[in-house]
C-alpha cells in the first residue's frame, strides 16, 4: 500500500475574479486555506518562510496588494509569524485596457501550508480569470435590440448569448 504525503495544494484552494472599473483594471486572488493552516504572509516576517506571491502569465501588475496578516503563535518558534488564514483576497491591480484582447488572464499562487507543528512543502497552485464582457455602446445597443426584434418577429425566439428563448 502506497502512502501519500499531505502537500500544500490539498489544505489550499484558489480562485481568480477578474474587475475593470473607469480608471484600473483587477484581478482578485482568494485563497481557501483548510481550518487549522495557514499560509504565510507577503512579506513574510523571517527569511525561511516562504512568502505567499501572485503572478501573472504574459501581463505585469501594476501593484498587488496583499491582505494584512494575523499574528499566529507556532509550537516551532518563540515569535508570532505574520499569516494568513480562512479565506484572504489578493489584489492585483493593472493599468486600464490591460485586459483588451484578452479572453482568460492566467497565473500562478505561490504558497505553503502550515499547521501549529509543521509545514508541508509549498506548491505553486494555477489561476485562470475569464475575462467578462465589455459594456456595449448606445450604438451597439440599438444595432443588437434591432436585430432581436427582428428575430423575435420573424421567427419566434430571441437569441441572447447562444441561448434560445421561444416566445408563445
């Protein structure tokens, strides 16, 4: 019988929003890290722990901007190391049309898992934010309210985003 040793990945999950507002660009990082880990802090407080980072595949951040940490007591040391725990959010923040021509924005969280007693090797855990669509001009309201009128007169359905909708 094979036995499996415990990794960071399996008390660490991530996900990946993207945002865009008037002025910025954003991807939102939250981590679900398992009750009783947590993951280091960036920056980290000693140089041997190994600092929770974000990047990105192809795209620079403007600035990331990482969660304040919680102070957690280990049984390993006699000082508090600075953490995360539950589920913090990590802002990467980009400069606007940073996004233009892209579908899915894809990048990398670097973390390890800790307990009170140890720390598993890190992982370094995939991220993918899809990229929502852009609000539509007045123009292209009209061009598109137009040809579903159109459609809706001439065949009884109105198609909105691939989906069929048949009106009786």
């Amino acid at each position: 019988m094979e036995h499996k040793l415990p990794k960071t990945a399996d008390h660490v999950q991530v996900s990946a929003q993207a945002r865009e507002s008037q002025d910025e660009a954003a991807i939102v990082v939250t981590l679900t890290v398992a009750k009783g880990y947590h993951v280091s802090a960036n920056p980290a407080n000693f140089d041997y722990l190994i600092p929770t980072t974000v990047s990105f595949e192809g795209i620079s951040a403007a600035r990331i901007t990482y969660l304040d940490p919680v102070l957690f007591k280990p049984l390993f040391t006699h000082q508090a190391l600075k953490v995360y725990e539950g589920s913090p959010a990590i802002t990467a923040t980009f400069q606007r049309g940073a996004f233009d021509n892209r579908s899915v924005i894809r990048g990398t969280v670097k973390v390890q898992a800790c307990n009170d007693q140890i720390c598993l090797p890190p992982s370094e855990l995939e991220i993918s934010a899809a990229m929502r669509l852009a609000p539509l001009s007045n123009d292209r309201r009209q061009k598109r309210s137009a040809s579903r009128r159109f459609f809706r007169e001439s065949h009884g359905a109105v198609v909105y985003f691939g989906c069929a909708t048949i009106l009786m």
